[in-house]
C-alpha cells in the first residue's frame, strides 16, 4: 500500500455535541478534531477592546483545530484462513459519556475497538547546557578579583573562610536551578480500553452506539451482533441471514444503525433495496421484522442492474426517530416509518448515469458505496457524487437542490480518469461474480463520461446543531458553513 492511498480518508464523524469531529483513515489513523470558537477562556482578554474586537470578528460558524491522533488499527494476518486483514478502519463511532471523556468506537474489517481521549498534564525537566553557566569556583574568584584590600575582613577570626562558604552555597543552587527546569505542559492522549475481536466471519461495515450508553452493534454481510461496551469477550447474535446453503444466498447487510431514541430498536438495510426495521424486545434472535421499507414501483419491472444500483449503502435516523434517510446508487430516499410502501420524497443524485450503467459496471464504479447525512433539525440532507460534488437537498424544495464542488478550485475543469481497482474480499463480491457472469453477453456501451469517476465525494457528515456540513475525497477533508 502507497503512502498516498494510505492517507485516503475511509470515514468521518461528529460527536453528538459537535465539539468533536473523527477522521479515519486507510493506514489505520484517528484524528480528532476540537472546535475552537467560543471554547476560549473568557479570562484572557482582559480590555473591553479585545472583546469588543473578538465581538465584531465572531464568523458565526464552527472553527475546528487540530487536537491529537492515534493509531488504531494496525495491519494483521489470519494464519487460520490465510487471510491478510488490512488496517483501514470501516466506520468510527462516539460513544455518549456523562463525566466528560470522549470515548471512541473504531472498526476494520475484523476488530472493534474502544478509545478513551483524555487530556493529561505532564511535567518534564527541561536539561540546561552546564557550559552556559559559570563554574562556582570561577565565580568565586571573579567574585575575590573585585574585593578591595580595605574591604577584606580579617582570616584571623575565620570569618573569612564562612564568608567564602556562603558563597558557594549561594551558586551552587544556582547552577542545579538551571540545569534541570521541571515545567508541565497540556497535552492529549488516546488509550486502548477495550478490543472486541473474534465476532465475526465477514468483513464488518457498520457499528452503532446505542442510546443507552451502555450497548454497540456492529454488523457484517450476514450477521448482526450485539456488544456491551464493558464486556468485550462475549456478544450475542441478533440478526443471523447465512443460509444453510451459500448457494441460496439473495442478500446481504449492508448498513445497520441504531434508532436515537429508543434502545430496543434498530434498521438495517440489504443489498436488495430493503430496510427492516426490528424490536429486540420481541425475540433473542430477531429475524422477524417489525417493519419492511421498501420501494414498490422501483421493485416493479427488474432489468439486469437493477438490484446492483438498488442496493442501499448508507442510512441514517433523523433526531426525532420518525424518519429514515437511505442511499442507493442513483439516489437519495426519505422514509416515514408509518409508511412502508413508498418513501416520502425521492432526491435523484446520479440519474444522468442510467445510461451508462454498463460501462460503471465494467469498471466497477457501478459498487461505490456513497454516505448520506442529516441536519439536526431533519430537514436538510447531504450526500456525494462523481467529480467531487456534494448535493444538498431540503425536504418540500427544489428538486435539484444545491451542488458544490468540493476542491480548493472549484472553477476546475472535470477531466476523464476511471482506472480501474482490485476489488475488495468481501462476501458482496458474491453478487458481483454472479452479475459478470450473467452480463457477458452484453452488449457494449460508451466511453464518454461527464463525470470524472477518480474524483468522488463517499464521505459525508452534518453538524448536529448547525448548517454546517464535513465532507471528505481521497486524503483531503472540506468543511462548508450555510
């Protein structure tokens, strides 16, 4: 793996207060985030000038510094299923906390991992160079060079002899002062409380903290488990799709989140298009859905990518509960959960791209898996798309929303470069290898793109309180205020 790849950014998130904000990477990496405005230390601007002045520069919007970084996850071998686990970190999770640590859930393909971000004082000792400071026996007879005859107290009294001793005593101190300095300095540090390792089969593509502050999930292609954070040896399986025979296999998980509000539920989406919406009150194992979402009219008349673009990679809960945002390939869905025929609202990201479906699948664009988010007060939604763009849709306006491109120059011009990429071990490379197969006979389609396909805006994240929206491409991380 390059240097370059492995700073790519692999996920983005907010903690609930928006203080924070996580940055996770292909190498493994967590950066944290602080935000910085109206953090300040009220005491340090003493005259009416600075806060009148700090008044009339407030920008209004969240400014966020550099706060620390770790290394979560590091790169590891199955010698069991001869398996190289790399150290990418799939998703980052906060943790809800009452005494005012940040705790963090991390996640690659294999091992769940728990982090506690704590600032600490540390004091250090600061070496001095013995050679800047003059030696006490030099001091000492610079010190006799400058003393007068008359100014001599007499030696017969032994006065003398103390009168030397008491300056020696008086540098030698002196000198101890300055060649160590103990000072203390703030300083933040991440430590490893918990490790939730050996769970599962499958790569995992989700965790999610529950509103209890006490249980996570995290879910795989076929399976769903449940952890409490101060148990990491033992969980329990709540959602199990494996077949008794793989070759019957339809669909697997592909995203799965806790609902804000109530502890005892949860949504997970598949690879069909479907969001299943379980009580975990209901039964140990809860392959019974309390509720199924799913598109009727787009699950009427099936062609061959139909169920390719069809397969949801991202949904998240609106703050109140009531509503599910999903994304699929072609677009953004707004879900009432008291209403499991049709979403509410349907915002088309990628629909420009139907006709060149084939060629994506050729060069497996066709299987970017794009995030979504939500603003707090559940009326905005943000996601991206090819050539860095990020769309911004509002629930009852226009229908093409707002695009911005995310990139230093925005007034850049889109250029043609989709190479193609080794594809990833995952189970969903099931379905793919069945879609090859079936599209063999297909017939060619063009070349011509308008989208650069390189370029592509697959992480997103919406401030909880503010217009404000983190969005992420290969190694650089934008931030946009509205």
């Amino acid at each position: 793996m390059t240097s370059s790849s492995v700073d790519v950014v692999s996920t983005i998130e907010f903690d609930k207060s928006g203080d924070y904000l996580a940055v996770a990477d292909r190498g493994g990496r967590v950066v944290v985030f602080e935000r910085k405005d109206g953090k300040d230390n009220p005491n340090q601007y003493n005259s009416r000038y600075e806060l009148e002045h700090l008044d009339s520069t407030f920008t209004g919007h969240p400014e966020y510094q550099y706060k620390t970084e770790f290394q979560s996850h590091e790169p590891e071998f199955d010698y069991l299923k001869s398996l190289e686990i790399e150290e990418k970190i799939n998703r980052v999770k906060w943790c809800a906390t009452s005494n005012g640590s940040l705790f963090i859930l991390s996640t690659n393909d294999k091992t769940i991992k728990l982090w506690k971000v704590k600032e600490q004082k540390i004091k250090k000792l600061k070496e001095m160079d013995p050679s800047s400071v003059v030696h006490s026996e030099s001091a000492l007879l610079a010190e006799k060079s400058f003393i007068s005859e008359q100014d001599k107290p007499p030696s017969g009294n032994g006065y003398n002899l103390e009168w030397t001793d008491n300056i020696v005593k008086k540098i030698s101190p002196f000198q101890e002062s300055l060649s160590k300095i103990a000072y203390s300095e703030d300083t933040t540090r991440a430590s490893c409380r918990k490790v939730y390792a050996f769970a599962h089969d499958f790569n995992i593509n989700s965790i999610s903290s529950n509103s209890d502050g006490e249980t996570f999930i995290s879910a795989d292609d076929l399976r769903i488990n449940l952890w409490n954070l101060e148990i990491s040896n033992q969980c329990f399986n709540i959602i199990d799709m494996k077949p008794a025979n793989m070759e019957d296999l339809t669909e697997v998980i592909t995203s799965a989140e806790f609902h804000p509000i109530q502890c005892n539920m949860l949504a997970y989406s598949s690879s069909r298009g479907f969001i299943r919406l379980v009580d975990m009150r209901q039964s140990a194992l809860c392959d019974q859905s309390a509720i199924i979402l799913k598109d009727v009219e787009c699950h009427g008349s099936k062609s061959f990518f139909t169920e390719i673009i069809a397969s949801i990679s991202d949904l998240k809960f609106t703050n109140d509960g009531q509503h599910i945002l999903s994304r699929d390939y072609m677009s953004l869905k707004l879900w009432d959960m008291r209403m499991d025929s049709l979403p509410v609202a349907i915002f088309k990201i990628q629909e420009h791209l139907r006709p060149k479906l084939c060629d994506l699948y050729n060069n497996d664009s066709i299987f970017d898996k794009f995030e979504c988010c939500i603003s707090g007060d559940g009326f905005h939604f943000a996601t991206g798309s090819y050539s860095n763009r990020l769309r911004i849709f509002s629930y009852g306006g226009s229908e093409e929303g707002v695009t911005v491109e995310a990139s230093k120059n925005p007034n850049r011009k889109s250029f043609l470069h989709s190479a193609s990429r080794a594809r990833r071990s995952s189970l969903s490379n099931l379905t793919r290898g069945f879609y090859r197969h079936g599209n063999e006979n297909s017939s060619s389609c063009g070349n011509d793109f308008s989208n650069d396909l390189s370029s592509k805006l697959l992480h997103v994240a919406w401030h909880p309180t503010t217009n404000f929206v983190a969005c992420a491409s290969r190694n650089s991380l934008y931030m946009y205020y509205a």
